[in-house]
C-alpha cells in the first residue's frame, strides 16, 4: 500500500510517498508561492531519478496537487506508474476543536465539521481545507484520511484544560487548552516506549518538541495528562518568534500606550516575539548560540529563558504525574542541539538524571543520552509526523 501524506499550508504544501510495506519514503517535496507565482522542489528518494527543481505556475492548490502527481507519475522524476498506484491520501489538519479525538476517514460530514473548527485555527484550517478539497478534486475517489494536530491532547482532564475564566465561554465557545504538535508527542511518546522496552501503558514520559514553535507534553501510561500550547499554539514556553505565556494585562498595557489594533498586538507577539524579541539576533537557534558565543548578552538571555522555561515547565509535569521514568528530547532544536540538551537538563539533577556527553554528541538516531545510572532516562528522537499520519491513514482506510 502506498499513501501519500499532504501538509498544506495557504500558501505551502509539503508531501511525502510512502510505501507502507516497508515504511519507505519514496519521495518527498514542497510546492511554494501557491496563489503568487510557484515553485516546486520533488525529490525522488527511491530508482535514481533527479531532482525537480523549479518554477511553475501554482495559482491555487488544485494546480499544485496535479503537479505532485504529474511529477511522482512521470518517467523522468517518477516514482510510480499511475496515480491509481496511490491507495489513500492522509493530510494533516491543525485543528480538530473537541470534535476529533483521534484521526477520521474524510467524508462530507467531516468536511463540514472542519468548516466548523476553523474559528479556532483562522489561518491554518482554511489551508488544510483547500488542501483537502483541492486533493479530492484532483484525486476522485481515493480514501482520504485527516490527522489532527490536536487529538491526541483530548484525553487532557478538565484540571489541566479549563481556563479559570467564566464557565459560560468553555460552554457556548470552546474556550479552553487545545494544545498542538500532538502527532510528533504521540509518536515519540510511544518510541520512547519501544526503546525502552516496555508498554506505554506503565510509563509516565515528558516530551519536549522544541522547534521554532515548541511545546511539552506530559503522556501518562500512553495518554496526554497536560501540555503547554492552549487555545492557540502562541503560549507555553518563549519559541522563536512566539512570545509564550504573558499576563494579558500587558496586551492591555502596550496597546493603550503604543495604540496597537489587537491584530497588530498579536502579530507582534506570534511573529517579533519569543528568541527573537528578547535576543534581537534571530528566531534561530543557530544563529543564537553563535551570537552568545561572541558574547551577546542578549542571545545568552533568550537562550537562558528557554533553557529554563523548558526544565520550569517539565518540573511542573513530574509534580502533575507524581514522578517521570524519561523525558524526550525532539524537533529541530532538540534533535539538533547538543548545548540547548545538555543546558536543560543540568536542571534534572533532583530527578538523579545524568547526561552522557558522548551520547549526547550524536546526531540522526534515536538514541538515550543518559547514563546507564541515570535515574529518569533521557532520550533524543527525531520526530516523524508523516508516519504517523501514513500510519493512521493505512489502518483506517483498511
Ligand atoms: P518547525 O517548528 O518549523 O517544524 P523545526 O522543528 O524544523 O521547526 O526546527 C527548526 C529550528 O531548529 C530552527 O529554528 C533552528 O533554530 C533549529 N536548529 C536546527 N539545527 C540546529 C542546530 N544544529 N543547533 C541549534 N538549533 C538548530
């Protein structure tokens, strides 16, 4: 079974074909500038064909979609015969509301259900949709599965997503924590399990994606008992560019002085905020271990806020789960940054956690980074959201 997986976003799609038997990525690429002028990058992984890299016109979705197909189809850059070698199509959608608890076969009903979610997601539902209708446009008849951001963080007990904020706006709104990345922690959470080798069901585990967006999820015995993103993904820990937790009264504050619209507020605190803001070097991680390198005493603060925040925020999930048997270390900064492991977990030494530096130094594997003595074990894996949602998308569709 071959499925291809579609992350669009309103002016971006990723994908990736994967064949099932064997979890191989066939091949993978990205359409850029949809809706302005258009750009495709396709990588066939499998067969020794090149890679396609080029401008094309892409004024909507549906011409992108036909162009993935056109070039996994054709003979130069292909890498199957015919699209009817394509068995399902699973698309990762931001924002499931509370009506999605777990990944669904796409239908009309479903279709209106997400129409119905994109209030909470203003920006990234809209995108889904296209995608999805676009796919199914251009596609016909192929099962399509949709894989939510958000699901797997619905086992969350009232405790941990209620805002203390009048009862009636959880009622008649669906004022709460959400929380997103849920696909990455699902499936670090339960390689964590693999490596460990025990049921997830027995673990109590802390995964931390820290990416330009980053979030923690405490998982106990296989369930999401709380995380750090909420109604929107701009809260939790300071991300790139993403100011993390803040007391409203500052929104308040700045927009009297200053007379910010609340859409100029908010662009301030999703996009010049977080690293950035603090730092004024970069959202990048890179770029800021560089400058506090040099001795930028501003890089070194927004490295040091993150570092604590991150270790602030674990502290507070061993305390919700009464004790951790390993946190997960994944995403780009995680997986990449043996600094930004080693900086956070110099914080665990009350949990007798112990970093191997050789470990630790590796890269591209999953891998523990602890010491064979350590008490709670530490791990880096590399997260695969595609897999998960090709994963999903097989055995429903089966
Ligand atoms: P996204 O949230 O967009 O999916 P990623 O998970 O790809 O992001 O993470 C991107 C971030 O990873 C970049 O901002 C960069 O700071 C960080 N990163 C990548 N490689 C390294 C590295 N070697 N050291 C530190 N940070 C890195």
């Amino acid at each position: 079974m071959k499925i291809l997986v579609i992350n669009a976003g309103s002016s971006s799609l990723k994908y990736q074909l994967i064949d099932m038997e064997t979890e191989e990525v066939l091949a993978k690429g990205l359409c850029e500038r949809i809706g302005i002028d258009g750009h495709l990058k396709h990588s066939p992984l499998v067969g020794g064909k090149p890679v396609f890299n080029e401008d094309l016109p892409l004024p909507t979705h549906s011409e992108a979609i036909a162009a993935v197909i056109d070039k996994l189809t054709s003979a130069e850059y292909g890498v199957v015969s015919s699209m009817h070698e394509i068995d399902a199509v699973g698309h990762r959608v931001v924002h499931g509301g509370e009506k999605f608890a777990c990944s669904v076969k796409i239908d009309d009903d479903v279709m209106a259900a997400l129409e119905e979610c994109t209030p909470f997601a203003p920006l990234h539902n809209p995108a889904n949709i296209t995608g999805i209708n676009a796919c199914r446009a251009v596609m016909g008849d192929v099962p399509m599965v949709a894989v939510f951001d958000t699901a797997f963080h619905q086992t969350m007990p009232g405790k941990a997503y209620m805002y203390a904020v009048p009862y009636e706006y959880y009622q008649n709104d669906g004022i709460r924590r959400y929380g997103f990345h849920g696909t990455s922690h699902r499936y670090v959470s339960s390689r964590c399990a693999e490596l460990m080798g025990k049921p997830i069901e027995e673990l109590k585990l802390i995964s931390c994606h820290m990416g330009n967006g980053s979030s923690i999820c405490a998982i106990d015995h296989g369930k999401c008992v709380d995380t750090s993103m909420g109604f929107t993904p701009l809260v939790g820990l300071p991300m790139g560019t993403r100011c993390g937790d803040l007391d409203a009264g500052v929104i308040q504050f700045l927009m009297n002085k200053y007379g910010y619209s609340i859409d100029e507020m908010l662009n301030i605190l999703n996009k010049k905020s977080g690293v950035l803001g603090v730092s004024g070097v970069s959202s990048d991680f890179r770029d800021l271990d560089a400058a506090a390198e040099r001795g930028n005493d501003r890089a070194r603060l927004a490295l040091d806020m993150f570092h604590y925040w991150v270790a602030k925020v674990v502290g507070s999930y061993v305390a919700a789960m009464n004790g951790v048997d390993a946190i997960i270390y994944t995403a780009g900064v995680g997986e990449n940054s043996a600094e930004t492991r080693a900086a956070i977990s110099s914080y665990f030494g009350y949990l007798g956690v112990e970093i191997d530096p050789v470990a630790n130094s590796k890269r591209g594997e999953d891998i523990m980074i602890s010491t064979p003595d350590s008490k709670v074990k530490v791990f880096v894996i590399p997260t695969n959201e595609e897999l998960v949602i090709a994963r999903d998308t097989r055995d429903i569709v089966a």
